[in-house]
C-alpha cells in the first residue's frame, strides 16, 4: 500500500492575502498524517479554532509528492 503523507501546520502570516509568515519559529505544527482526509479534518479543527484571527491560516503540504517513488534515489535521499 502506497503511503500518502500529508503534513498540517500553520501561523500568523504578515499580511492575510499572502503567505509569508510573520515568525517562522512561532509556527504551530499539528501533525503528519497518513492520508487527505484526516490530514483535511486536522486542519479544519485548526481553521476554525483561529476563525477569529484574520492573519491566521493553516496549510496542508503533500508530503508524498516530494519524493519520487519510481526513482532510484529521490532529491531529498541525495541529501542524506
């Protein structure tokens, strides 16, 4: 079974209608998990927790689509 790895976290951005965040050391890493959907309700729960703060926004990254299954040695292995 082919594992699709999704990584959640968020932060106060600087400016709302952009995505660089304000503190990089201040951001909040909910979790790695092992597929879209409970990667999607994780971050749901934090969207709506922070509602009230405009500048706050969370993200879903497809971890999975960093690596390159086919090859023999993906970018990032290079590295190790």
């Amino acid at each position: 079974m082919v594992q699709r790895l999704h990584l959640v976290f968020g932060g106060e951005l600087i400016d709302p209608s952009r995505t660089a965040f304000k503190d990089v050391d201040d951001i909040h890493i909910v979790g790695m998990f092992p597929d879209y959907a409970s990667a999607y309700d994780a971050w749901k729960a934090e969207a709506q927790r922070t509602v009230d703060n405009a500048h706050m926004r969370y993200f879903i990254a497809h971890i999975h689509r960093l690596r390159d299954e086919e090859a023999e040695a993906s970018s990032t292995e290079e590295f190790g």
